[in-house]
C-alpha cells in the first residue's frame, strides 16, 4: 500500500489527524449542559486522553479528577529506540501541566488502592477518598511472574522493558555491552499483549545496532504464538532479507524456565543461551482490575476487564468505565488505540450526564509505525466500526493494512505521527 492510499484509509489527507473518529464529531451537539464529577485512574495514553476530552468536550461542568502516582509518563511508544540510543528516557517524558492549566484537569499523584462501586468512591495511597458520579479505570498491564531462577543478583538482569522506565536504561547498557559475537534472546509472551508487532520491533531494531556498531551478532525471537502476531509480511522480510544472518525467529516457543546464572531459557522449542535475555511476561490487565474484580464477570478470560465498546461501562458493574490495554477488546492493545477508546468513552460519558443518547456506531482507528532499522520503517493500520450483531468493535474493509516494505518515507511520517499522537493526548 502506498502512502496516500495509507492516509486515504483513514479517511484524512495529512499526517495526524486521525485522532478523531468522525462519528464522534457529529453527535457531542445536544443543547443540554453535561454536569457530574469523574475520576480518572492512570495518566497513559487511555486515561490522560479521557480526561483532556471529558472537559474539551464536557464543559466546565463536568468536574474530572486524574489519579496517576508518577508526575512523569515515559512513552513506551518509541522505546526500543532508547535501547539502540537513538531516543533518551527525557526525550520520551510528558507531564500534566497542560492538562491542569489548558483544560482545568485536577490531578493527584496518588495510585488508586481500593474501589468501592456501590458507595461511588475510590481510596487513595495516602488514606483519602474521592467520590465519583463516573469512575473510568486506565492502568495498563501488569505481567504474570516468570519461571526464574539464580542469584538474585543474575535474576535481576533479566528484564522485560515493556513498561518505559528504569528497566529501559538497564537493557540498553545490556545491549551496549555485547559484541559481534554476543546473542541477544527477546521472548515474545502468548497473544494478547501490548503492542503486537512491539517485540519483533525490538529484535529488529537491535540487530540492525548490532551490525551497524558491533560488526554483527545474533538475535533470537522466542515466540509463545504459532506465527508473527501484526505484520507478518514485513516482519518476514525484515527477518529474511533485511536482518539475514542475524536474526532467528523461533514460534510456538512456551518458556517452561529462564536461568539467570547460565543465561539460558528451556522453552517447548528446545534450549536457547544468550550473553542478554529480555524476557517479556505474560501480561495481565492491571492489578487494579484482577485484585478488584472489576469487570471480570463477562471478560472472555479472567485477566482483562470485560466492557461495553459502545461506552467502555464495566459488563460487571456500572458506572465504572475500563478503557485502554486493561480492557478486554477485540482491538489491540496499543496506544494509538487507547486514545480512540478514550474519546468513544468521554462522549458517551458527557451524553449521560446530559440525559442523551449515546452514539450506537462509534468508529475507532489503530495505526502502528515500526522502525526496522535506523532511517526506515513499516507500518500497519485498521479502521474498526461497531457490530450490533456481536456487539464489537469489527475491522472494516479487508482488516489490518500493512505498509508495502519499509521505507525512509514510512521512518518520517512515523515521527510525525508520534509527535500528534502524544499531542493530542498531553497537550
Ligand atoms: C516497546 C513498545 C512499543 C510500543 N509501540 C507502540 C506503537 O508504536 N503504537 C501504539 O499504538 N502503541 C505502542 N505501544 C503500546 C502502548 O504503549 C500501550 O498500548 C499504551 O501505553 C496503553 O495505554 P494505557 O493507558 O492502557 O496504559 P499506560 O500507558 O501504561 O498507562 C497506565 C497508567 O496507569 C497508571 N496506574 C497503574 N495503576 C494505577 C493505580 N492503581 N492508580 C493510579 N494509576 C495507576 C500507571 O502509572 C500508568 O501511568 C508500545 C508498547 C511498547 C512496550
């Protein structure tokens, strides 16, 4: 697919302005004022965009309070550039500010302990309380614990980096430290987990450092899945052809033990060694959601939050709205997507504080830029439209588009994108 053609599917003609699903555009005109008091929980990609939009949106009447432990969001989005030191920690860092000055947003950096959803509150981790007429839930992933063992010391090393942070930095010292000669193991947990085509990213992107600085090495994919989960066309090429010789894609790799004191992982694919293993868990939604119960009634399994995609409202409890990666979907969990969600559930939130109808064809879009290598890059995008019959969010057309190759066209426009994807949601 062509770049126009790229633009054309998501119905805009220039980069970023995709963030707004047009059916949301035509239906926030009722005359009734919207009035009521919401908290948010997380200031990621789902919850910060809530919140923004709840008031750009909502009005003044509406009163939203963000709950988010840490001042600082680092993007995991762009992370694996920070592993081959093309991006820096800072440079992928976003605040509140304007959210509080631009848009009136109330925030506290506080994480959420409890929820009590019949006496409509939630507790804080300083001992306070905040009352909510609309509670929406946005705090990610969390992971299942990994069969580890060796000195703790060792078991340290083995980090996962998919939560952009202090285990970021100390993978890519890791990978600073190989040479020409050195493996590099990432392991790719079963489906679903945040960001599909994230982990083949990774491993592309950290062969191409290898040859570029080191003169070569290996990297070994260990996939839980049967095959490449977003992509599989690009990925394949980028295994085969681009990062030949150095990448090996191994699926239907279970992990069943990692070895922190040998640097090696038994998997029902057989045994791997690498000087650097990046072991990404098993994901779970956050442990807000598992520990509470919310939403777990309906959810097809007992790890994400079940919702109604036509507002994000808990299938379990009302009143409560789940959006982003802990929310069980059938569209990824990416971030790109967490901020359609967000908007799909502030617009019905406001239409319910006014007493109207809420949107019966919401439309959410998912586009996923992929370095393959320094200058260039892949893409995929998905256009999704409510189904009534299944009550889900279906992809239109022939599904998931994926770009033609990888390009230094596609690596311009996915800065571009970035840029108005993190704009969109911090300022
Ligand atoms: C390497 C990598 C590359 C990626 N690349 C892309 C990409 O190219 N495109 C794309 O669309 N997506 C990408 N993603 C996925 C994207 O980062 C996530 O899907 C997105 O961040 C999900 O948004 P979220 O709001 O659900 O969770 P998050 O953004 O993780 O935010 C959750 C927030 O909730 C807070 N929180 C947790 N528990 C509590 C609590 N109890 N109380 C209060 N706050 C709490 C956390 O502190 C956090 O700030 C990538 C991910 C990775 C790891």
């Amino acid at each position: 697919m062509k770049r126009r053609d790229f633009f054309a599917s998501l119905g805009v003609t220039a980069v970023g302005l995709p963030f707004l699903p047009s059916a949301l555009a035509e239906q926030t005109s009722t005359s009734a004022v919207a009035v009521g008091r919401v908290v948010v929980v997380g200031g990621g990609m789902a919850g910060t965009t809530v919140a923004k939009y709840l008031r750009l949106w909502g009005g003044t009447g509406v009163d939203v309070t963000l709950v988010e432990p840490n001042a600082t969001y680092y993007s995991s989005i762009f992370s694996n550039m920070i592993l081959t030191g093309e991006r820096t920690l800072s440079q992928l860092s976003f605040n509140y500010a304007i959210l509080t000055s631009k848009y009136g947003v109330k925030v506290q950096n506080y994480s959420v302990k409890s929820i009590d959803p019949i006496g409509k509150k939630v507790t804080l981790s300083n001992g306070s309380s905040l009352p909510f007429d609309r509670l929406v839930i946005a705090p990610g992933i969390d992971f299942e614990a990994l069969p580890l063992s060796g000195t703790a010391t060792n078991k340290a090393k083995i980090v996962h980096a998919w939560k952009a942070g202090a285990q970021t930095l100390s993978l890519q010292s890791q990978i600073k430290a190989m040479t020409s000669k050195d493996t590099f193991i990432v392991t790719i947990p079963p489906s679903p987990y945040r960001c599909p085509p994230g982990p083949y990213e990774r491993a592309c992107v950290v062969a191409d450092y290898l040859k570029r600085t080191k003169g070569g090495g290996k990297v070994i994919i260990l996939d839980a899945n049967s095959k490449i989960q977003a992509e599989s066309q690009n990925f394949t090429t980028a295994f085969n052809v681009t990062h030949k010789g150095i990448i090996t894609y191994v699926p239907n790799a279970q992990i069943t033990g990692i070895n922190a004191d040998t640097m090696s992982v038994n998997t029902s694919a057989g045994t791997f060694s690498g000087k650097v293993i990046n072991a990404i868990p098993t994901h779970k939604g956050a442990d807000l959601i598992t520990k509470s119960g919310i939403g777990l009634a309906n959810s097809p399994d007992s790890k994400w939050a079940g919702v109604n995609v036509l507002s994000y409202e808990s299938t379990a409890v009302p009143f409560i709205h789940i959006i982003g990666d802990s929310a069980a979907t059938t569209q990824p969990k990416a971030g790109h997507i967490a901020n359609a969600e967000a908007k799909v559930c502030a617009d019905a939130i406001i239409q319910y504080f006014k007493g109207s109808a809420i949107n019966q064809s919401p439309i959410t879009n998912s586009s996923c830029f992929t370095p393959i290598t320094k200058t260039t890059a892949s893409w995929l995008s998905v256009v999704y439209r409510y189904d009534p019959a299944t009550r889900t969010m279906v992809a239109t057309g022939s599904g998931v588009t994926e770009s033609d190759g990888a390009t230094s066209e596609n690596h311009e426009d996915m800065l571009k994108w970035f840029t108005n994807l993190m704009s969109d949601t911090f300022k």
